[in-house]
C-alpha cells in the first residue's frame, strides 16, 4: 500500500536543479477560488548542493514568484521534496496577484488577449479587467494551475518555457502582453 502523502501551510520544498544547485518554496495556501490548489511562494537564492537547509535563513530570502501548483505530484515523481516547516509564512501571498487572459479567445480565434485578461489573488474570485495597466507588468504571476514540470523549468530557467495566450518571454522573464 502506497504511503500516504501529507502536505500542511508552511511546509518547506527542496527542487533539486540538474544537480547544480538546489531550490526551495513554501507552501503559504490553498486556493479554493483555482481548483483548491496549493499555493506556493519560490524563493530567489539558489544554494549549492551540499547546502544543508536552514529552513528559518531560507523562508527569510526575497521571494522570486508564487505558483499555483498540486504539491503530491511533484513529490510522487520526485520533482521536490520537504526538509521542513515554518510558521513564517510571510504575508506577499495575501497581496499576489494571478493572471489569465478569458478562455473565451480559444473559441473566438478573433478574440484579441490583450483585451481579456482576468486576475484575482487568493481565495478571491477573478475579476475581469480588459486590458492590464503597465503597472501589473511585475506584480502579476500567471495564473491557473502549474504542473509540476513546468514549475521546475521555471526554476531552471527563470521562465516557464511553454507559450500562453497573453503572455511573452522579455528579458528572461515570462511577462504579460499588454499593449
């Protein structure tokens, strides 16, 4: 019988990156307004691999991204696993903003993304904006749900590597289209 996984607000994550480097994320929520994921903040440092965790000196680093992602999956194929627990879970998470252009471009290909986006923060419904201001450049993460691969490219490489409606690579970094 599979062993049962337990995930709990606060646990710390270790990605181990193409044994170059290691690192790590906080689990901070659930979501129930996206699917009841979980929801996560990325921290910037990236540690050697001998680096044994000091999960107070890591939850304190500056926080790169947050995530929506389903944290047994990761740990069921061995994209990350826990090495610990804190109760400082910070509070950027209760301020993160998600955003996502309308599914509706994907039946109307006329549809222009640039004038659809959606974003929310957590536990909050998504509201329906137009076109995004020139000030949400840097403060929205993308939303929906993020598989496990795909969290682990942007660990990787600073940017997750597939293409979305509303969103381009500029600079080594995934921002949204808006002009």
């Amino acid at each position: 019988m599979a062993k049962r996984i337990v995930t709990r607000i606060g646990n710390v994550f270790c990605a181990e990156i193409d044994n170059e480097c290691k690192r790590f994320f906080q689990y901070v929520a659930n979501d129930i307004e996206c699917l009841n994921s979980s929801v996560i903040r990325v921290f910037k440092t990236k540690y050697l691999m001998d680096y044994e965790p000091k999960v107070e000196e890591i939850v304190k680093d500056e926080v790169e991204f947050y995530a929506h992602t389903i944290l047994k999956f990761g740990i069921v194929f061995n994209a990350w696993y826990k090495v610990g627990t804190s109760k400082n879970i910070g509070e950027g998470h209760k301020e993160a903003l998600f955003g996502s252009v309308s599914l509706d471009i994907y039946e109307n290909p006329n549809m222009n993304p640039i004038e659809n986006w959606f974003i929310g923060k957590i536990n909050q419904p998504r509201i329906f904006v137009g076109r995004l201001n020139k000030e949400y450049t840097d403060k929205v993460n993308r939303g929906g749900v993020i598989p496990y691969v795909d969290i682990i490219n942007r660990l990787k490489f600073g940017y997750f590597k597939y293409k979305l409606s509303g969103w381009k690579i500029e600079n080594g970094k995934n921002v949204p289209i808006i002009e």
